[in-house]
C-alpha cells in the first residue's frame, strides 16, 4: 500500500503500529513517499517505528502547547469562542421578523444579528399572542419571497 504520509494513516503511533502489523499479516507492504519508507526492508520497518514516534510526539507538542496558550491567555483575562450576542439584539431581530416588514437582510443590517442566529431563535421566542412566530424556518421564509 503506497500512501503520501504517515500521518494520513493513523492517529497515534499505536495506531501505526497497529495497522502496519494488520498489513505484515496479510501480506501488504506498506511504502510512505514522504518519509520514503518501505516496510519490505528490515530498514524500512525500523524507519517506520521512529517516524511513527515523532509523528506522535509532535502531534502531542502543538496538543500541550495549544493548551499552555489557552491556559496564559485565560490567566490574562482572555476568554476563547467568539463573542456572544447581545439578547437584546436576538430579541429585537425577532419582532422586526414577526412584523413581516423586514427582509431577513434588513434585520441583520439593523440589528447586527446574523440570519443563523435569527432562525436559531425564532423557535425559541413566542410572540406575545402565545402562537409560535409566523414562520419559523428559513426554508418558509424563502417560499414566502
């Protein structure tokens, strides 16, 4: 089996090993063009096991180092994801919907609320008349236009 890399074959080196085990016992031979391995060759076996390790310790350093920065930048007050939406915004975006004046592209311009986010609560937000909003998907608004 030819592949481009060892890292598009398996997640960690276990499952390297695993695999390449797998292929010895049914007679595949396993060739890596990146690394230039061939696990014919006593040689090649030998490449394939350390290739197989550092791979794993490289994923497992941006993993750690990923998480260090996450964790310094918590520290400093820094928090991930991206920034929550007024529910002011959310609400305001939902009666301008109900009042059937608005396109949804004029709601977003107004409010500053994306059109996910609109149809996301547009299930969640009953109008004051206890029914549920005029159209609640996006595939009715559009059949609506």
């Amino acid at each position: 089996m030819v592949i481009e890399s060892l890292s598009r074959l398996g997640r960690s080196t276990k499952d390297l090993i695993e695999l390449t085990e797998l292929f010895q016992g049914r007679g595949v031979h396993l060739i890596s063009l990146k690394e230039n391995i061939d696990t014919s060759t006593s040689t090649g076996k030998l490449l394939f096991t350390l290739m197989s390790a550092i791979a794993q310790f490289e994923r497992d350093t941006i993993a750690d180092r990923t998480r260090e920065g996450l964790r310094a930048a918590r520290a400093r007050g820094r928090i991930g994801g991206r920034p929550r939406i007024e529910p002011d915004a959310v609400r305001k975006a939902v009666k301008l919907y109900n009042t059937r004046q608005y396109s949804i592209r004029e709601i977003e311009e107004l409010t500053g609320v994306k059109k996910s986010t609109l149809y996301r609560n547009l299930q969640e937000h009953v109008p004051m008349g206890g029914k549920k909003a005029a159209c609640t998907d996006k595939q009715k608004y559009l059949e609506r236009q």
